[in-house]
C-alpha cells in the first residue's frame, strides 16, 4: 500500500511539473515549493514501502500516522464535494491504517 501512495505521489509531482511547463500554473514558485514538498513526502513513504518490502518492523507506526493524517484530507474532500476521490483516499487510508495493525513486526526469536 505505502509503494501505491509513493508511486501515486510522484504522479502529482509530474503532473505539477507538466503544468508548469506548459504554463497553467499561475505562480511558478508556488508550483515548485508544492511539487518539491509532495517529492518530499513521496520520498518518505518510499522509504516505509521498502522497510516493509524488507520485512522491517521499523515502518509500522509511520505507516499507521501517515495513515491516520489522510482521514481528515479524506473528511475535507468530501466537504468539499470531491465525494470520489475523498472515497478514494479514505479507504486507501483505512485499509493502509488495517494492514499496518495487522502486519507481524515481530522480530525472530534466534537460540
């Protein structure tokens, strides 16, 4: 789930990227400092997605927080009457929210 949330996160970068190009951005710098910040972000779920892929229990908590800030970005599209993508995001989250409970961190036990 963490490496869905990077790859759709670099998706709007290049998305914000391309507008900027094409000069629909109204504010260049704006653009940049939004497309530089979600890098950011994309950067570090990438980073929980590999901690994970590696069988880590280090990226459990991260991934429940990161997570858990969605369901109000999920609570303010659908106020805003964004009802699918709110949907979209809201269950993204929950079932990122119910993995990370779920996932064994264990570490193995060595005699």
């Amino acid at each position: 789930m963490c490496a869905l949330q990077a790859l759709s996160l670099v998706g709007f970068v290049v998305f914000y990227l391309v507008e900027l190009v094409q000069g629909a951005g109204d504010d260049p710098t704006r653009v940049v400092m939004s497309a530089l910040l979600i890098l950011v972000f994309a950067v570090g779920i990438g980073a929980l997605a590999r901690g994970w892929w590696r069988g880590a229990s280090w990226p459990n908590t991260p991934t429940i927080v990161w997570n858990l800030l969605l369901l109000p970005v999920a609570w303010s599209l659908f106020q805003a009457d964004r009802l699918v993508v709110a949907l979209l995001v809201g269950v993204v989250a929950v079932v990122g929210i119910v993995a990370a409970v779920r996932a064994d961190t264990t570490e193995p036990t060595q005699a």
